[in-house]
C-alpha cells in the first residue's frame, strides 16, 4: 500500500531551506521515494492555511518512508530544517 509524507513548510530562512531540501530530496530517492508534488503556488478557497511550501513525498509502503525518515542522512537535516522553516510533516498510508 502506498505511503505519501506531506509536509508544510513556513519558510524563514530560504538559503538555508534550499540545502536541507537539496540534501533531503537525496535520501528520499535513496530510499525508493519521490517528489509527487511540490507546490509553490497555494491559493486557499477557504480558512486561513497558507504555506509557503507543500510538499508530497511518495513511498511504496510506510514502511519505506519511516525507513527514511529515521536513517541518519535524513535525522542529520531536521536541525536545518527547523531552523529555516515552521513545519508540519504528516506520514498517510493511502
């Protein structure tokens, strides 16, 4: 069954959000994952959500995914990525 890890980000520092999600975007494809989508244009119809960025990552399984998630090439870039943005990550089995 596949797995998608969606995630927003509230950007506030853009050097440093473009290594991690360089960096981060390696160890997804080393892990069998890939970029279902990265929105970088949002237009909400309704409430107050606004990223910055929306971003879904998919997986074969779940499995795969928090095989990536807690490798130590993906651990080693949460420092820079809360450091440059607010986020929310979400693992969906679909």
């Amino acid at each position: 069954m596949a797995a998608y890890l969606v995630a927003e980000h509230k950007i506030t520092d853009p050097t440093a959000y473009s290594e991690y999600r360089a960096k981060a975007l390696a160890a997804v494809d080393r892990y069998g994952g890939k970029l279902f989508l990265g929105a970088h244009s949002i237009e909400v119809l309704a409430g107050s959500w606004q990223p910055d960025r929306f971003v879904v990552l998919e997986f074969a399984d779940m499995a795969s995914l928090k095989a990536m998630y807690e490798s130590p090439d993906y651990q080693s870039l949460i420092g820079i990525r809360d450091g440059s943005a607010a986020n929310v990550l979400l693992a969906i089995e679909a």
